[in-house]
C-alpha cells in the first residue's frame, strides 16, 4: 500500500525541498535568521519560532496555490506556472537585503515569539512562499508541499542559526543564486514539456 502512495509523495516533496532549500540560501529570512541568532545566542528558541512561522506560513500558500489550481483552466494554470517559475528564476538572481526595520530589536518577547513574528512577517510575499504556492498548484499537495517547502527552508537556515557568519562568508551565494534559478527553469519547462 506504501509503495501506491510513494511515488505520488516523492517526486513532489523531493522537488520542492531542493528548490526551497536552494532558493532560501542568500535569502532575506536566511539573513534574518543570523541576526536573530546574533542577538539572542539562544538557537533552539530560534529554530521553534522559524519552524512554526514556516509551517502557518507555508500551509496558507500551499492551500492558495491549490485553490488558485482549482479555479484556472488546465491551459490556462500551465502558463500562470511557466510564468511564475520563470519570475521566480529571475528574482534568485537580485541579491536580497535585510531592511533595518526588520532587524531584530530588543523587546519583551524573547527568542522564540520574535522569531515566530519577525520571520513570518518576512516570508509573506518571499520567493520562497511564492514557490510554495506555485509547486502546490502544479502537484495539487496542500500537505506534501508545506512538508517539502518547511524541510527545505529549515535546511538552509538551521546551519546559520547554528554557525552563522561563517558559513555565509564560504558559500560562494552568486553561484547558489545560479543554481536556484537554474532549478526554477528547469521546473518551468518541465511544466512546458508535460503539456
């Protein structure tokens, strides 16, 4: 029964947990992520509050892109996907920045329930919500995805939160950048192929 159910969850979660992952590296919520744990030095609070932050998140853009797949036509999804993934394959490319607004500031809150609120807020709007909810109208998989996009973006933060600048200065993240958007074209003429 198992082996009915792999492939269907596989191919999916595999695709969007690379591309997530790939995609977050140079991310606006990745540098989030080493602000937070330069300022609060308490990683696993860290780590709780971009997991949750992450699943809401990414729960609601994976159940949007179902229902925008839901209400378009089959030709007409198809390029709506094409279209996106190619956005989003040019979007990789722009280096992002962390405004000063969104640094973390000293408050009441702690690590946990700042992280919770500062990461959520940063990933509204994000490529990588965005490729969340484009995967899932493309695979139909509320859950699948949101599974695949959470595991991918806490792929590529849990090293900062641990390692911080560190790992950031040795990443070559032009290259990454490449090979993100590299992945969202690739996803795109997949999607032009299966047509």
């Amino acid at each position: 029964m198992f082996s009915d159910i792999a492939p269907d969850f596989a191919g999916p979660f595999l695709t969007t947990t690379g591309v997530v992952a790939i995609a977050e590296i140079g991310d606006k919520t990745q540098l989030l992520s080493l602000l937070l744990a330069a300022r609060f030095k308490k990683p696993w609070p860290i780590m709780a509050g971009i997991l949750a932050a992450t699943i809401a998140n990414h729960l609601a853009a994976a159940a949007l892109g179902v229902w925008i797949e839901g209400l378009l036509e089959p030709r007409v999804l198809r390029w709506v996907l094409i279209a996106s993934f190619v956005a989003m394959a040019v979007w990789t490319l722009i280096p992002d920045k962390l405004d000063d607004d969104a640094a973390p500031k000293a408050g009441r809150w702690g690590a946990f329930l700042t992280t919770l609120v500062l990461f959520f807020l940063a990933e509204i709007g994000d490529k990588t919500q965005l490729a969340t909810t484009a995967l899932a109208a493309r695979f139909d998989a509320v859950l699948v995805i949101t599974l695949g996009s959470t595991l991918g973006l806490m792929l590529a933060n849990v090293p900062v939160v641990f390692f911080g600048e560190a790992l950031l200065r040795r990443l070559p993240l032009v290259q990454v950048r490449y090979i993100a958007a590299g992945a969202f074209v690739l996803l795109a003429l997949a999607v032009l192929l299966a047509g």
